[in-house]
C-alpha cells in the first residue's frame, strides 16, 4: 500500500507537501504514511481514493485493476 500510495503522488507530479496540504496533515504525517511507518486512516483513504480517482483496494495493493468495472 506505501508503494502505491508513493507511485501515484510521483506519477502525478506531487510533492508530499502539496498532498499533504490537500489531506490536512503535516508533510511528516504524510511522509510516515509513505514509508509504512503510520496507519492510514480510513478517511484519508477514502480521500486519496477520489483524489486519483481509483479504488481503495488499489491503494490497499488487493488489487492491480485501478478502478472497478462500472
């Protein structure tokens, strides 16, 4: 999951700072949730979900598909 969550941000041109901005949480926070060293929250998932517009299971790493058929 600290993977995906760190590919994406890359893939789309952020800095952790502007991510976290965007979630509300000190540039630490966000970098300890990229390196595994803090637990996600679930809201935060949820907002990083709709943020690259892919499912949490994606971001969880349960899943290679993005987004689910709709």
């Amino acid at each position: 999951m600290f993977k995906r969550i760190r590919e994406l941000r890359e893939d789309n041109d952020l800095t952790q700072k502007q991510l976290a901005k965007f979630l509300n949480c000190s540039q630490q926070v966000y970098s300890n949730y990229e390196l595994g060293q803090r637990d996600i929250p679930t809201d935060i998932l949820i907002k990083l979900s709709k943020y690259y517009n892919v499912s949490v299971d994606y971001l969880l790493d349960l899943t290679e598909i993005k987004q689910p058929p709709k």
